[in-house]
C-alpha cells in the first residue's frame, strides 16, 4: 500500500480510477481502517461511474502514525487530509465520510474551502447521548487507562489493537507519549465533545458552517440511529441553507442492524456504503 509523510505523519493512502478525473475523497466512521468492509465497495462504484478515488488511513486509524497533536482530533485528521490532497496533486477534490468520516471531511472543508469541489456528508453524529458516549469511548478511556496504568495500559486497550496490529511501530510511538500530556491532549479532544445548543457537531460553530460555499450534499439520518440521528443532519441542513438535503437509500432501522451486527462480527459498519454511489456520482457531476 502506498505511503507518504504529512505534517511528520505516515499516512497509508491508495487511488484508484484514472488519473485527471475528479477525485473524491472517502473517509471511513470510527478509528476504521480503509480496509474496513464496505469502504472498498463504494470506492469500486465511483470508479466505475468515472471518478477517482482516495481511501486512505487517517492519523490513529489503520496502518496510519498515531499522532496527537492539534485541537481536537477531528481538527488533525482534516488537516492531514486537506495537505495529502495537496501532496498527490488531485486538484479540487470532493470530500466525504460517514460519522468521524463526516466530521473530518466537513472540518476539511471549513479549513481549506478552495480544496474542496463539493462536500458529502452522511451518518452525521450528534445529539447528546451519541457525543457523551463517542466523547468517552475515544478519548476517557484511553486518559483513564494512562492515569491508573501509564502508557503501557493505554496500548492494552482494544481499542488501539487494529493500529499496533496493522503499524507495529505505533506501539513504541503510544509508549513514548509521556502520560501527563497524553492525558492533557485526551481531556482536550474530549471537551471539543461537549453537546452545546448552537452546532449539531462538535468543534463547530454557526460561523464555521457559514464558510461551507461549495455544494453539500447532506443525507438525512435514520430516526432509529441514536449515533447519527436525522434532527441532527436536519440541523445541519439549516445552517447550509444551500446544501442538499437527501434521503438515505437504506431503510430507517438498517444503521441500527449494521450496529448490532458488528457487534458479533467486530465489523460490517459501512456494508450498506456502496448504496450512496448513485447519489454521489450524480451530485459530483453537478
């Protein structure tokens, strides 16, 4: 798999489609890796309807460096998206994501509007029950782990396992972080998650959604979803007062059966993914 540095980053990428068509950048939910099921499938679909296609690993997902720096997370990961665009010269590119793929294809978007030709937006998370639970698995374990254990507890927790199994050398970066700062920088990406009355999303303001001048494509979330529920991407939709507002071509309980189903499995979030092709190609072409 190709890699390149960023920003003192490792970041696995791969492109796929002819070179010079439009790209579109997809971006896996959670910390998952672009090897997750479902992502490669929605890739080969755009392909084939003429664009092409970065997947990559963003910072702390996959085969990726973990890194710790910026913000909050999200605020990194765009970061590091918005220079790779730039490094493997793809032009204006769309850019679009489900859950943490979302939130850092919308950052992405607000950091550098000229990058961006359109952005995709889908499983948009919110509400308080989905940010105090999302804010504590990613971020309050891992500090909680650093105080009682140091950094060699924080490694033992699964949910680092999938990015010291696919980068060996994310161990030793974890175990280099002193647990001070380690859990500075954790209560830091964690307070970026607290629920406030004027954003669906975390780390963005009214003002920020105001900048977002390239078409958005939003579709509406499942009323079922408590992760990525619909008044969250129908907020969102009247702050972009432009974008479009798109009904998912799954039905309203599949997010809910994909959850429970990964469950057993540990994976299988983004299997119903490839869905959104049609609606993707035909808003790109615009």
């Amino acid at each position: 798999m190709p890699r390149i540095e960023v920003d003192g980053i490792g970041i696995e990428y791969e492109l796929l489609g002819d070179a010079g068509a439009h790209a579109i950048a997809v971006t896996p939910g959670g910390r998952f890796s672009m090897r997750a099921p479902g992502i490669r499938e929605l890739a080969d679909a755009l392909v084939a309807g003429g664009r092409r296609v970065l997947l990559w690993d963003r910072p702390n997902a996959g085969a990726s460096d973990m890194a710790f720096g910026g913000e909050s997370e999200s605020h990194q990961q765009a970061r590091v998206l918005v220079e790779l665009i730039r490094s493997l010269d793809l032009g204006k590119t769309a850019v679009g994501g489900g859950s943490a793929g979302a939130r850092c294809s919308l950052f992405a978007a607000v950091q550098a509007p000229d990058e961006v030709s359109h952005l995709l937006q889908w499983w948009v998370t919110g509400g308080t029950v989905s940010l105090f639970l999302l804010g504590a698995s990613y971020f309050c374990e891992s500090a909680l782990a650093a105080r009682i254990g140091g950094m060699e507890a924080v490694a033992a927790l699964p949910a680092w396992s999938e990015q010291l199994r696919r980068n060996p050398r994310n161990r030793q970066r974890l175990l280099e972080q002193d647990p001070e700062r380690f859990i500075g920088t954790m209560t830091r990406w964690a307070s970026a998650w607290t629920p406030n009355s004027r954003s669906p999303t975390p780390g963005m303001e009214p003002e920020d959604f105001a900048r977002l001048k390239m078409p958005v494509m939003i579709v509406r979330g499942a009323t079922t979803d408590i992760w990525h529920p619909a008044e969250i991407s129908d907020w969102m939709h009247r702050l972009v007062p432009h974008s479009d507002l798109l009904e998912a071509p799954w039905d309203d309980g599949a997010p809910l059966r994909r959850l429970a189903a990964a469950r057993d499995s540990g994976n299988g979030h983004f299997l119903d993914w490839h869905m959104l092709a049609p609606q993707i190609l035909e808003f790109t072409s615009r």
